[in-house]
C-alpha cells in the first residue's frame, strides 16, 4: 500500500463541512443510494398515482355515458356531470389539462 500525500487530497475534512459544489462525487455512497432510492420511490408512486386517477376518470365516464343513454331527465344530467368529471380527472392526471388549483 502506497502513503497518501497531502497533494493527493485537495479537500481537507479534518476541519468539519467543506462548501461543496455539489456534484455526486462529494456524495458518500450511503447518501446517493438514499438520494436514488426516494427519487425511484417518488417516480413509481406519481406513475401508479396517474395510472389510478386515469383509470378512475375512465370508469366516471363510462358510468356517466350509461346514465345519458336514459329516457329521463335526472339520470342524463347526473350522466353528463360523471362524464365531464372522469375526463377532467383523466385529462388532468395527464397533464393534458391544467388542474384546477391552477386556474385560480
């Protein structure tokens, strides 16, 4: 094993926190793989999360356009409500419409 000189160390950690530029090579493996982990977590929640909002704007709709194929009034009109909800939840789970919390 070869000695390390002082030159081999530019960064001198004796003497508490360094001001970092923050690139991933001052991380210790420990905080990348916590950083990574929270990051992959968020990802595959927001997936699953749109999936479900879609799937449950589709199952709106659906509901919504079986009650407007009624013969009365009451029914077509709570249809048309179940409609346009589903695809606002479905259109806006995909981003393809703003939400609703940014029109105000």
């Amino acid at each position: 094993m070869v000695p390390s000189s002082p030159d081999d160390n530019p960064v001198d950690t004796s003497t508490g926190p360094q001001a970092t530029d923050g690139s991933v090579e001052d991380l210790s493996e420990e905080e990348l793989y916590a950083i990574v982990r929270v990051a992959t977590e968020d990802a595959v929640l927001g997936a699953l999360g749109t999936l479900m909002f879609v799937g449950i704007g589709i199952v709106l709709a659906s509901w919504g356009a079986a009650l407007l194929m009624s013969a009365t009034p009451l029914p077509a009109a709570i249809g048309v409500v179940l409609v346009l909800f589903g695809a606002y939840l479905a259109l806006s789970s995909l981003r393809m419409i703003p939400p609703v919390r940014e029109w105000v």
